[in-house]
C-alpha cells in the first residue's frame, strides 16, 4: 500500500527552535496534577526560567476545562508543555488509532489557550511496539496517521510544531510484536508517495527516546545507537532517507532507572550513580544545538512498572532520590519563549484633548496573548509613532493573566503646537516592542472658554471677584481652578480652560466665602460652553460648604455675619 500526499500550500511555519537560547532542561510527568507541576518548576527552572514538560493525554481525557486550567497552571510556573497525543489502554496494550479521529483531536488541541507561541505536538508512543500500536507492528498504519493528523493540524494552525513519536531505538526485529526503528521507518518511507522526505513537510522537529541501553546501564559518555546520543544515529537514518531538513531535537525520554523502587531490581545501578550519570548526561547533551529540550522519564510514578524510573521516593510527598537535586541544583538558561502578545482596549479613548494640558486617563485593558502581564516580568504599555511634545507613562501591570482585565491609567502632558497626532499604544517587555496593534488618533486643540450665570439672595445684581470655580472629572477629581474670578451683574466668563477633553461631562462647581457652593454637570464643547447655576444663599456661615445647625451656631455666636455677608 502507497499513501498518496496530499499536502497543502505551506503556511509560516512553527517558530524555529535550532537557534533557541531557552532553557533545554525538562521532566516528563505521569499526570497534570498541581503537586507535579509545582515539583517540575522547581527542578527545571531552579537558577534558570522556562523549563520543558512532556505530558500525555488520551482520547478519553480530553476535557477542556481540566486541560486550560492545568496550561494556565502551567503558564504560571513558566513550563512549557509538549503534548504527546494517546489512544486508550485495551487491556495490557494500546488501541491503535483511528485517522478518523483527526478533527476531534484538532479542534480539542485547537480549543486550548496554549502557554507560548509553539504548540508542540508528539503524534503518539513508540510505533514500533505491539504493544503501543494494538497488538502488533504496522508500519504503513502508522504512516497514514502521521500524514492525517500532521497535514489536519498544520492546516488548522501553523502554531502547531508536530513531531512523530519517539521510537525505541533497541526494540528487536521481531514482528509482530517488535520491530526494528530502521526496518520500520524504512517501511514508512515505501508506503508514502515520496518517501519520508515528503511527510517531513508537515513536521518540525524530531522526538527521541535517547535511552543508554541495552538493560538501561549504558554509560553516560557512550555514543550511537542505544544511548543516550540515540538521536545523532537516527538524524542520520533520516537523511539516509532523503530527509534534509534541519530538525531541532526534543528528547523526550531518556534516563538511567535505579535498583531502588517498591522492590529492589538487582542489574541497576543505584540512585546515587543514577545521580552521577546524571550530572555528566546533561554535559554532554544540553551543550549540543541541535538539542531544544530533554524530559527524562519520569517525575512521579508511584507503582510498578515504572517506579523504578520514578524521581519521587514511593509513598511519599516530598521525597526524592538524588538526581532530583543533582539536576535542580545545576545552573540553567533563563529562557525567553515566544509567546503570542494582543491586547484590546474596551474603553473609547478621547478625541480632542487641550494644547498645553496635563490628563490622567483611564485604559481598561483585555489581556488577549499568552503572557501574564507583570511589571516585575517587565511588562509596561508604551506610545509608538507621533510622540514629538508628549510627556506620558503608563500605571504599571500586575499578573495580568489571558483574559483578564485591569485599568491602567496613562499619565498624559501636552507640551506642544495644536494639530492631529497618531500613535499606538504598545506592550514592550524589557524596553522592547512586543505588540502594537491599537492605533489611537487625536487632535490637539486650544483652551475653551466657559461663561457663568450665577445669581446671589438676595442681591438684585450680583457683582463680586471673589468666586472660584472648580471643574471635577468623572472620578471626581479637581482637573482645572480658577480662584479671585470676577462676576459683573450676574455674568462671568472663564477663559483658557486647559486639562479637560472635548466632549466629556464634567462637574462644575462655583464657590463663595458664606455662600453655599452650587454645581451643574455640563458637556464641554470647543465653544459656547455656559453653566447656568442655582442662586446662592449666603448661609454658610462655617464656611464648611453646606448648611448645617453649626452655621446656626456660629451665627448666634457672631450676628454681624450676616450682614457682613449679605452685603459683601
């Protein structure tokens, strides 16, 4: 049987990985949980940042919300995941699986709100098993579910960096239940309508299963087939193929079990020496470029088969053997993933703001990309474009996570000529532009004026210079204050009206010595603003801008004031 491919036009590609300065240190885990994601963070990215996890997830697993939450749990903790897809157990081995389970399986992985930019993607486990693949060996079955699910994902979304599974390497050739990892890739490369060379246009990268065999005893300097360098064989294999694409390197198993576990196994070496190999493996292997990450098998497995290659102690919360220390203690890369950045603005912004004026504006702001927004991560909103005579800054972020929102409040000073402007608000991380996506014009305008009728019992004409006029925002804040304002037959007039924006309300409030203030709400327009106030009565005699029985008070006390008052 040929598999004829179908490939379509290729979008932009996951983003490289060969030329990452990330963290190349991982662990593969058993389970999602929040204990094993806590223990992963602190073995992976102690003295370093952004550390890897492999993590499976079977068909019959595939709940939304318990996924999201364990990304976002995830995100937290700076891990990044690399998903290897499952069929379902059927008794002591593994269902093979269905192609036409492809777009069930796309718009799951598809659904979830990914932590960085490249969705790593390991199509299955180990195919040159039986055991993994329903009882028995199938190479071109394998090929059809690569090219099916490879070719559905790239074309949901070129996020999606899509690997085979990783093979084991010392399997023997005994089908059907074992086969041989060249035997088998080279029957993959006949079944498929130009080879391997054409299926690897849809995949990025290459998984391993580095494991220093043969009994899992090699020594951590050995190299070639069967040990921990297995990769360097089989990137040759690949291009023994015709597979010339330079392919970054996730290992996404590997490691030495020790004898001790819920019952000794004579044969092992014992976790101190786990531990020593150990230090020296990731020497030799972290330093190689072509290698982007190493997930050893395994954090946590507390029964048998694989406690014997768990980290953990059985039975216990907080034990580890030592290669848990070993690995924690050495110095890692602080990475620096790519991750999607995007943000709304679900506030309107002003349109028309004064020359010459000072703002405080409120930005409400939806984290729309994949980062938490953290002023100690480096996070800060910044203006791009016509910047030429403004004076800003941004309030600061704090763990603005996906799809949450804050108020920002942008600190705003207008030193220069009227005319438009256009700029974008931006996010930058560290002093560098991350996105800038939310374009925000305005023009700059001159002061407004705004005339007064303002009446005081129980004069017949009102005639004084000691007013004051206050304008208050919607938060209630003093924007402008004219003081000593003079008011001529019941009419005054402010001019050069600065720090308020065209078009908004405002509250305007008039203030007389004895007098109870009076106030209007009034839209500031660029002209023919007035304020048409409440006559005043001169009954403050606190001066604590109400009446209350202390004004009777300190009129008992000192009668003269009302006549000073009313006729001031």
């Amino acid at each position: 049987m040929v598999i004829l491919l179908s490939l379509s036009a290729k979008k932009t590609s996951a983003v490289s990985e060969i030329s990452s300065q990330n963290n190349k240190f991982g662990i593969h885990l058993a389970t999602s949980s929040k204990k094993e994601l806590l223990d992963a963070a602190s073995l992976v990215n102690q003295y370093g940042d952004w550390g890897y996890i492999t993590v499976v997830i079977q068909e019959n697993d595939r709940n939304y919300q318990k996924w999201q939450d364990a990304f976002d749990q995830m995100r937290q903790l700076h891990l990044i995941p690399i998903v290897r897809i499952a069929s379902s157990p059927d008794g002591d081995c593994w269902r093979s699986p269905d192609p036409a389970q492809t777009d069930s399986w796309v718009d799951f992985l598809d659904s979830l709100h990914w932590v960085v930019k490249n969705r790593y993607i390991v199509l299955f486990n180990e195919p040159n098993h039986g055991s993994e693949w329903g009882k028995k060996v199938d190479p071109e079955s394998y090929a059809q579910v690569v090219v099916s699910f490879s070719k559905a994902l790239k074309e949901r979304s070129a996020d999606f960096f899509v690997m085979m599974a990783g093979f084991d390497a010392a399997a023997p050739n005994s089908p059907p239940l074992y086969e041989d990892e060249a035997v088998f890739l080279g029957k993959m490369d006949k079944s498929i309508e130009g080879g391997l060379s054409k299926l690897f246009e849809n995949l990025d990268g290459w998984a391993s299963h580095s494991y220093p065999n043969h009994g899992f005893v090699g020594s951590p300097l050995a190299t070639g087939r069967n040990s921990i360098k297995t990769y360097l064989w089989e990137l040759d294999l690949l291009r023994s193929f015709g597979v010339e694409k330079d392919l970054p390197v996730f290992i996404t198993e590997t490691g030495w079990p020790h004898f001790e576990g819920i019952n000794s196994q004579k044969g092992l070496f014992s976790a101190d020496k786990v531990a020593q190999n150990f230090s020296v493996y990731f020497d030799q292997v972290i330093s190689d470029s072509r290698v982007v990450a190493v997930t050893p098998f395994i954090l946590d497995y507390q029964s048998e088969p694989f406690d014997h290659f768990s980290w953990k102690k059985p039975g216990t919360e907080t034990e580890f053997y030592p290669q848990y220390e070993q690995v924690k203690g050495v110095k890692k890369v602080v990475g620096n993933p790519v991750q999607e950045q995007n943000f709304s603005i679900e506030n309107s912004l002003p349109d028309k703001l004064i020359k010459d004026s000072t703002y405080t504006i409120p930005i409400v702001i939806e984290n729309q990309g994949q980062a938490i927004w953290d002023k100690e991560d480096g996070y800060q909103l910044g203006l791009l474009g016509d910047t030429q005579d403004l004076e800003y800054f941004f309030s600061d972020f704090s763990n603005l996570s996906p799809f949450g929102q804050s108020v920002l409040q942008l600190h705003l000073k207008l030193t220069g000529d009227e005319g438009e402007k256009e700029v974008k608000i931006a996010i930058f991380k560290n002093g560098q532009e991350v996105f800038s996506g939310f374009p925000w014009n305005f023009k700059v305008m001159p002061a407004v004026d705004l005339s007064l009728k303002v009446d005081l019992f129980p004069k017949l004409k009102t005639s004084s210079d000691d007013f004051t006029l206050l304008i208050f925002n919607d938060r209630q804040e003093v924007v402008f204050e004219k003081t000593n304002l003079e008011v001529s037959t019941g009419r005054g007039l402010v001019t050069d009206i600065h720090n308020v924006i065209i078009g908004k309300n405002y509250r305007v409030v008039v203030l007389k010595p004895g007098y109870l203030p009076r106030q209007q709400i009034i839209v500031l327009e660029r002209e023919g603003n007035e304020a048409v106030l409440e006559t005043m009565f001169p009954v403050d005699f606190n001066q604590d801008g109400r009446f209350s029985f202390s004004d009777i008070y300190t009129l008992i006390k000192n009668p003269s004031l009302i006549r000073i008052l009313w006729l001031k």
